[in-house]
C-alpha cells in the first residue's frame, strides 16, 4: 500500500469477480474484492473492476462497498438491464473488441443507451481482438476498432467520440489534464 500512495499509481485493480472461470471460488474472489475496495477507499483511488458471469453478487457490492472515487467496470459484457442499475453509481463503462463483432446486440445497446460521458474504451490487449482481427493475437493499437464502432453504434462524429472519451479517461483516474 505504501507504494500505491505515490502519484503513478493512478487505480486499484483490476479486481472483481470471475464466475466463468473461478466458480469454485465464489467466497475467496468476494473476500479478495472487499479488501481491494476498502484499500481503494483508503488510498483514494479509483477502482478497475472485473466482472465475468458474477452480476448477481456484483451489483450489492458495489452498491455498498464502491469507494468515493469511484470505478472503471473493465472490459463491460454485461446488458443494458446491469447498466442501468448501476448507472447512479459512480462508474465508468469500458468496452473492448467485444463491442466490434455485429452479433452483440445487447453490449451494443449498452454502448448506444449510456451517456457517452460514461464510456471508456481498451484494448484488453492480448485478448479481445475486435472481430476486424479475429484469429490475431489482439495489439493494442487495433484500439481504435472499438472506437470506431462506439461512434457507428451512435452515429456520432469518430472525433466528437474520441474527445469525449479523451476527457472522460482524465475524470475516470481523477488525473490533471495539461493545458
């Protein structure tokens, strides 16, 4: 923790849940996520938060335990019916080359339905690879698919989404943007 007071360290995380891997381990992931959180309310940082199957236990947790700072819920695959419950929460919506594939209707009325001043984006890198890619180890720059495919889904200018989820990356990590 000493080293997470210093001002590089921008977030806690990634922490969560991961029921489609780890269902066996249901109370252990719990545990480790309450701690990760309550670190995050100290140190006053923002939380990076993975969610994989596990929304039924996720939503009071977060409800409950989401520090002041808020959080980024990492790589979101969740439907507009979880996004909407935790929409009043202090969180951002990141989303990965999963949003690219045509196929994701319901990831993409999550991307089409929230404020856009909610959204983030990532590469996930090396996994997520957006379906331009499919078969490819993912490479950070293929970035720019899900970007693209946010301001598709919108039918906003790629620049006007760009900028805003520019800004929104500075307000997510409580960072100073340069003049």
């Amino acid at each position: 923790m000493t080293n997470a007071k210093r001002d590089r360290v921008v977030a806690i995380g990634e922490t969560g849940l991961d029921y489609h891997h780890y269902a066996h381990a249901k109370t252990q992931q719990i545990e480790l996520m309450l701690k990760h959180l309550d670190i995050a309310r100290i140190l006053e940082k923002p939380v990076i938060i993975h969610n994989r199957d596990a929304k039924e236990d996720l939503l009071p947790i977060l409800i409950e335990k989401l520090p002041p700072k808020g959080g980024i819920l990492h790589c979101y695959g969740e439907d507009w019916t979880f996004a909407r419950k935790v929409l009043d929460l202090d969180l951002y919506f990141s989303f990965a080359g999963n949003l690219t594939f045509k196929h994701n209707r319901n990831l993409h009325e999550v991307a089409y339905r929230l404020p856009l001043d909610r959204i983030l984006i990532e590469s996930e890198a090396p996994f997520m690879t957006p379906h331009r890619y499919k078969g490819e180890r993912n490479k950070i720059h293929y970035l720019i698919e899900t970007l693209y495919t946010i301001a598709e889904i919108r039918d906003t200018a790629v620049e006007d989404v760009a900028e805003v989820i520019y800004d929104n990356s500075f307000r997510a990590f409580a960072l100073e943007q340069e003049s």
